[in-house]
C-alpha cells in the first residue's frame, strides 16, 4: 500500500465538493431515466406512429442494453482510465437524451434508446466508485449517503416528473431535461476529477463477455416481454429462455476454466461484499417491483389523476431522504448490520398495511404507510453501500460498483416481471372465484338496496356487477402480490448476518500503522 499524499479530489474542500456534485448529477440523470419515461409512452405511441408493442420498446431496448453493458465498466475503467470512461459516458448519454427527444419515428427513438442505455450503464457504477475514493473511511456512510438520494429518489420522483413535464409541456421533454444535468457533469468532470491509474496490458474476455451479454440480454427480453406474449405460452420466449440458460452455462464454464476471466470473481471472497449483493438484490426487487404495483392501484383503482398519483408516490421518496439524512450519523454508533435489519422490519411492516389497501383507502394513510416504507429503503441502503465495500480490496472497487449495480438491475427486472405476471393470474382466479357467489340465492344480493340499484335480470345490471367483481379481484390481487414481496422482505432479514461488524472493522482498519485516510490513493 502506498502512502502517498491523497489526491487533490480526495481532500476536503472546493474541489472535492465539485466532484461530489458531479458524480451526483450523473447519478441522478441515470436514475431517473430508469422511469421517467414510462408515464409519456402513451403520447410517443401517437406522435411516432407506434403500436403498444412497438412502443414498449422504448422501455425494452434501454433496459436489454444498460443491463448488458454494466457488466465490463469495470474492466473497461482499469483499463482506459476513470475519468476518460466517465467523461465520454455522461456526453453520450446526454447526446442519446437529445437524439431521443428529437426523434421522428419509432425507429429512431428505439436505436437512440440502445444508444442512450449503452452509455448510461457505467454512470451510476462509476459515480459510486468515485464516491468512495473521494472520501476517507470514517467519511464512507455520509458519501453513501449523498450519492444514495440520487440512486433511490431518481427512480421514485421519475414518474412524478414524468408526468408534470409531458402534461404542462410535451413528451420530449422527458429526455431533454438530462441536458443540463449532463452539460454540468461533463465540464465538471473535465476541470475537478483526477484520472485513475491505467493499465494498458489488460487483454478483453470477448468470448466471456459475449456469453454474459447473450445470457443477460435475453433473460432481459424474456422478462419484460413475458406478460405481454404469455410468458411460456410464446415460441419468443421459450426461445429467449432457452438461449438465456446457454449463454449463462458458457459464461460461467469459460469463467471458471481461463486465467483471466471476464469477471473478477475475487470479489466474492470478500463476505461483506457477498452480504452487500444479496440485500441490493432484494432492494431492487422491493423497490422497483413496489413501484410496478403502486401507480396503476393508485391510478386504476382508487381513480387519482396521474398528477395526483405522483405526488402521491413522491412521498416515499421524502421518507428516503430523511433516514439518508439521519443514517450517515447513526452509523457512527450502530451496527450497520442492526440498521439494514430494522429497515427491513420496517418496510415489511408498510408492506403488509400496504396489502389491506382498497379503494376507500385515504390520502392520509397512503401517506403514512409510504413515507414508512421509504425511511426503511434509506435505512438500508447507506449502511448497505458502506459496508459492501469495507472490506473489498481498492482494486477491485470498480468492479464492485459494476456488480452492485447489475444485480440491483436484474432483481429489478426479475421482480417487476414476477408481480404484473402474479397481479393478471391472481386477477382471473379472484374474478373466478367471487362470481361463484353471484347467485339468485345469495343474501346479500336480495337486499332492498342492492336491488334497487342493480337488477341481474338487466344488461346494465349485469354490466355493474361485473364492474364491482372486477375491482373487488384486482384489490385482492394487489394485496396478494404486496404480501408476497413483504415475505421476500422479511426471509431476508436474517441473512444480515453475514454482514461483519462495521464498527470493530472501522477500529481494526484505523489502528493499521500508516492507514490513509484516503484510500482512494492506496495502491
């Protein structure tokens, strides 16, 4: 290890402050677009002359790329250098942003999209890589901190923003308002960022990557298209399915038989980072998937307007900025372990309320239960990104970030496809069940006020009936799929044990003789 001076963006001040800025504005120009886009499909689908199935792959052909991408940055990094990497990523990403607000046809908007996900994979890894080695040790929880409210908040506020900018302006705007963000990355990046050390005798593992890119872009495609198709119903998913196991089967058979593999696979042997991948896996499932679930109930089921709705939702995101506020000092004197666990408990806790939602449901309670939910994904995911690199070697950081940030991706995915397939199965057999009921015999329905108001022996009574079942089965397929993501969420909590202590490992790592405060610069 090294112990030479820290570099000038690793020391407190002007500098280190610009830097912070940037990483965050990548963070969150990355983040948003993660969901910004969705509430404005409907109005692409006119202005580019789309179908539904044309237009969702706008969503689609971002998801498969970012995913596939996020993979090699960091090889990538290692090998041309940090701030090149993430200079050229930002203005890419900026450039596709304006490509797409710009485009004329369907055509156009799905190649800019491919571009704009190629680009923006590396963003969030490389902002948090940057993050880390700007900041000493006992100074990790507070940067977690802040690059946390981009990573968290730019997926809830998305659709918020989405909405507003599409209603009051248009949909192009949805891409155009990366351009500041971009613009401020760039140029900062350029004037207060210090380069990483290359190393120009890294050899690329085309044949690893090439597996790894089949098997996570087509598990990519099955995935999203899943619902659409009827999942095994369809010969392009079975197909996707099936090339989706092979290219995984190549990867890890090439990885475990080269020297040097595609993925630096050291990285495992580190237990905190391990503990720090199966809890990102579980935020992305609650996170994105909670996300999937709660602006159609709110929008479909209780009848808020869109603007309404994202407001709505945006109080979770104040819930998630109050614990990264607060949790950056609390972890000065608990586990970190002990806050990831609490936070679990207290979004399972909101998730089961979550599940005795109905129409009826008030304003005050969707308030309180998300604002809840939200303290509890910022309570676990500060300490989590703290403690997933305590330990990990600084070599192998970047990789880290990379790994961190596909499996919070693929989880994503993985749980928003599980809850909509869950929500239409749980829909039908609900309906199917409650008009069982729907009987010449049945009680309730030979009430005087419900007689009054709905005659069977109608069409328009029939109609209403059905209207009622109908809401009736999707309100319990709802609750249904919140109950089950609260399971995943409290099998987890236990598996915080892996996770080392935070505090004895910050003592043991201060008493080193000659520990750098800035290990950014340790080689």
């Amino acid at each position: 290890m090294s112990t030479s001076a820290p570099s000038p963006s690793a020391v407190p001040g002007f500098r280190r402050n610009m830097v912070t800025i940037c990483a965050m504005t990548a963070t969150i120009m990355q983040a948003l677009d993660t969901t910004i886009a969705n509430v404005a499909l409907p109005y692409m689908q006119g202005t580019l002359s789309a179908s539904q199935d044309q237009v969702n792959w706008v969503l689609t052909s971002y998801i498969v790329a970012a995913a596939i991408m996020t993979a090699p940055v960091g090889w990538i990094a290692n090998r041309f250098g940090r701030k090149k990497i993430f200079i050229v990523c930002s203005a890419g990403f900026t450039v596709a942003s304006v490509l797409c607000g710009l485009a004329q046809d369907i055509n156009q908007m799905v190649g800019f999209r491919l571009l704009q996900g190629v680009f923006g994979a590396a963003l969030v890894p490389l902002s948090q890589a940057v993050m880390l080695d700007s900041y000493a040790l006992h100074e990790r929880a507070k940067a977690m901190s802040i690059w946390g409210m981009g990573v968290m908040l730019g997926p809830i506020m998305g659709p918020s923003l989405g909405a507003w900018l599409t209603e009051t302006y248009s949909w192009h705007w949805v891409f155009f308002v990366n351009l500041p963000f971009g613009i401020v990355t760039v140029f900062g990046l350029l004037a207060f960022m210090d380069e990483t050390k290359t190393n120009a005798e890294l050899k690329f593992d085309w044949f690893g990557f090439g597996a790894l890119a089949i098997g996570i872009g087509a598990m990519q495609l099955a995935l999203d298209r899943g619902e659409q198709l009827g999942w095994l119903e369809s010969n392009e998913i079975v197909i996707e399915a099936i090339v989706s196991i092979i290219g995984f089967y190549y990867f890890f058979a090439h990885s475990f038989t080269t020297s040097k593999p595609f993925i630096q696979f050291a990285i495992f042997k580190d237990k905190n980072f391990v503990g720090g991948c199966v809890f990102m896996a579980v935020m992305g499932l609650v996170l994105y998937s909670t996300m999937a679930l709660s602006s159609p109930y709110l929008q479909n089921v209780i009848g808020y307007p869109i603007l309404t709705a994202g407001l709505l939702l945006a109080t979770r995101g104040s819930g998630t900025f109050v614990a990264m506020m607060l949790v950056g000092r609390i972890m000065k004197y608990v586990e970190a372990r002990t806050l990831i666990m609490v936070g679990m408990a207290l979004m399972s806790v909101s998730l089961f309320f979550t599940s005795m939602w109905t129409d009826q449901t008030g304003v005050p309670e969707i308030v309180i239960v998300s604002i809840a939910q939200g303290f509890g994904l910022g309570l676990v995911f500060v300490p989590l990104s703290t403690v997933a690199f305590l330990t990990l070697p600084n070599h192998l950081r970047t990789d880290g970030t990379s790994m961190l940030t596909l499996l919070r991706n693929v989880a994503s995915s993985i749980g928003i496809s599980i809850v909509i397939a869950q929500l239409t199965s749980n829909t039908r057999m609900a309906h199917a069940v409650l008009v069982e009921h729907i009987t010449p015999f049945s009680n309730a329905l030979q009430m005087p006020n419900v007689t009054s108001a709905i005659n069977l022996a109608t069409d328009s009574g029939r109609a209403m009936m059905d209207a009622i079942v109908t809401l009736q089965a999707t309100i319990i397929a709802f609750g249904l799929d919140y109950q089950m993501v609260m399971l995943v969420t409290l099998c987890a909590i236990p598996m915080a044990l892996i996770i080392g202590s935070s505090k004895a490992t910050l003592r043991a790592q201060a008493a080193k003789p000659g520990a750098d405060e800035h290990p950014a610069v340790m080689e």
